[in-house]
C-alpha cells in the first residue's frame, strides 16, 4: 500500500514535472506545505488537486520530502545500505 500523499504527490510530478530542472532541490512555501498537509490528513474527500495550491510542483516536492522526513523509521536503515 502506497500513502495517499505520496501516491498524490508523485501523480503530480510525474503529470507535470519530468521536464523541469530542480524540483526537489528548491524549497515550497512552508505556509502552503503545512496546509496542504492538513488538508490530506483530514482525508481522501477534501483532496482538491485542481486547487491552485497544488500547482507550484515545489510546494508538491516539499511535501512529499516532509512526509518522507517525518516518518518514524527511514526507508533505507543503516544495515540495508551495506552492500
């Protein structure tokens, strides 16, 4: 199972962002990025990707590296980096 921001947030990047140079390496709006973060947790029915704050793909990149960020444990562990 994917999370519902992440699935979201990668749609977007991959609907309008291919093209475009830096997009993970140029912060969002904090203020945006915190409100969009809300408004996913307060669930699926309040999604609104045609709101224009879903536009700016830094603001989609910064809330996709927040989330990632937050989680309790990391993706890759120190022991799954060794090869």
């Amino acid at each position: 199972r994917v999370p519902l921001i992440v699935a979201a947030c990668c749609r977007i990047v991959e609907a309008r962002g291919l093209e475009s140079t830096g997009i993970y390496r140029v912060p969002g709006n904090n203020a945006v990025v915190s409100s969009l973060q809300e408004q996913l947790n307060r669930g699926p029915g309040d999604i609104n990707l045609q709101d224009e704050r879903w536009q700016d793909l830094n603001v989609i990149s910064s809330l996709l590296k927040s989330f990632f960020r937050k989680l309790p444990e990391p993706l890759f562990t120190d022991g799954a980096l060794l090869f």
